[in-house]
C-alpha cells in the first residue's frame, strides 16, 4: 500500500498540515540530534501512556506490576542512564498473560489493543536508539515542548470523559507523528527517509485504535470532542513557538 493512501485519512483527521517552515528546520543538520532524540522519548511516552491506561482502568494489580517490569530497562536507560541499548530488543516481552480485572468495564479489547500497542512502541525507540548510534547522536535531558501539555490541559476532570479526552489526545499525537514522518522522509537521507516511512505504515492505524477505545468508552457520541480537540491541536501547530521539537508550532 503506498504511503499516501496510508496518509489520506491521517491527513482528513487533522485540522492543519505541518507548516513549511517547520519542516526547513526540521531538516537542517544542526536539528538532526534533537529530532531523533524528541522523537525517541515521544515513543517511550506512548508506551507509558498505554500502559498508564491499561493499570489504571483494566487490570489487577498482579497484572499492572508485570507491565511495570515489562517497561523498566527502557525507563532506566533513559531516566538513569543505566545499561546497554543493545540489551533492549531483547527485553521488549511480556513476562505473564495480562488478564483484566472482574470490575473493569474495559477489559480484554482495551489490554490486547494496547500491549499490542506498547510492544510496538518499544521497538521503535530501540530502532532510534539505533539511528542515533548510526548517526552519531549522544543522547541527553531535553526539555518536552508545549504540544502534549497544550492538549491535555483541556482534559475533563471526571470520568469517562477524562479517560475519552485522554485516548482522544493521544489519537492526535499519533496523526500528527505519522504526519510529520511523511513530511520529513523526501528531505533526509535514504537510511531516515526509509525508517520514516516504515514509522508511518506500522503506526498510520494507532490514532485510529484510540478513536476506537474512546468510542467504546463514552456513553455519548465523541464526534464533537473530536472537533474540539483537533482545533486546538492546530492552534498549538501553526501559532508561532520559541522551542523547537518534534512536536513544535511554527518556528518563532
């Protein structure tokens, strides 16, 4: 399936494209080590925000300390900066079955959806945590950007609609990651215009999960928190930003 049909639907949920300035930034070399390394904890906060999920509304706590062991080697490398990289890709399993809890209304759809999700994640932080050895990028602390804070301030406070908010902020991550890897593949070298690419074919239906999830979840119809969310997803892509990432507004 060629990646622009993959984009068509990505690009008709967004309400805004990537503006060109970003992108000429984005592709400067000097740029190139705090792409790939905002771009390497954005897949470790995807993962933790399953997971998040998955513990806090689906499982026990048997279950929830599994997924916790199973997340551990990749917070350590990178929160503590302990153990070999290398190591990882053998680390990204599941140690026991992960089974809900009797009172979850979520249950087994919301697990199965997100492990799925969560293993997928993972390796792709090993696969950048393997371009930044290629390319000589030393990882280090940067500070996140605006984008995801921008979105989540907005979370409704009771539930289900803050878990409904939440999967819906997280369906808009994930467009606008699929998104900006098209936009960066024509411009970059082959071995990161290829790594994009694959990023965007495993990753073009995530979004698509959440919206899904957070379907499944509400008792109303989320059409119009959908809308909501994607207007202020533009605002905080195309107003001006002084922090450049991987998720930044138009460069200031």
């Amino acid at each position: 399936m060629p990646h622009s049909q993959l984009l068509e639907p990505i690009n008709n949920f967004l309400q805004c494209s990537t503006p060109e300035q970003w992108v000429e930034q984005a592709i400067k070399k000097e740029n190139l080590s705090v792409i790939l390394i905002d771009h390497l904890i954005c897949e470790l906060k995807a993962a933790q925000s399953a997971m998040f999920l998955i513990r806090k509304y689906a499982v026990d706590k048997e279950s929830g300390d599994a997924l916790l062991a199973w997340l551990k080697p990749f917070e350590t490398l990178i929160y503590k900066r302990e153990g070999d990289w290398r190591d990882l890709a053998a680390k990204n399993k599941l140690t026991k079955s992960i089974i809900p809890k009797s009172n979850s209304p979520y249950g087994q759809g919301l697990i199965d959806k997100m492990v799925l999700l969560i293993k997928e994640e993972l390796h792709h932080f090993y696969q950048v945590l393997e371009i930044m050895d290629e390319y000589g990028v030393e990882y280090q602390s940067i500070t996140p950007c605006r984008y995801a804070k921008g979105m989540l301030r907005h979370v409704k406070t009771f539930e289900p609609n803050a878990l409904v908010d939440k999967l819906i902020v997280g369906a808009y991550i994930e467009a606008r990651s699929c998104e900006r890897f098209a936009k960066l593949a024509p411009h970059v070298d082959k071995r990161l215009g290829d790594f994009y690419i694959s990023l965007l074919r495993s990753e073009a239906r995530h979004y698509q999960d959440y919206l899904a999830l957070a379907q499944e979840i509400a008792n109303f119809d989320i059409t119009e928190r959908i809308s909501e969310f994607g207007k202020i997803e533009a605002k905080l892509i195309l107003s001006a930003d002084e922090d450049f990432k991987f998720h930044s507004g138009t460069p200031a």
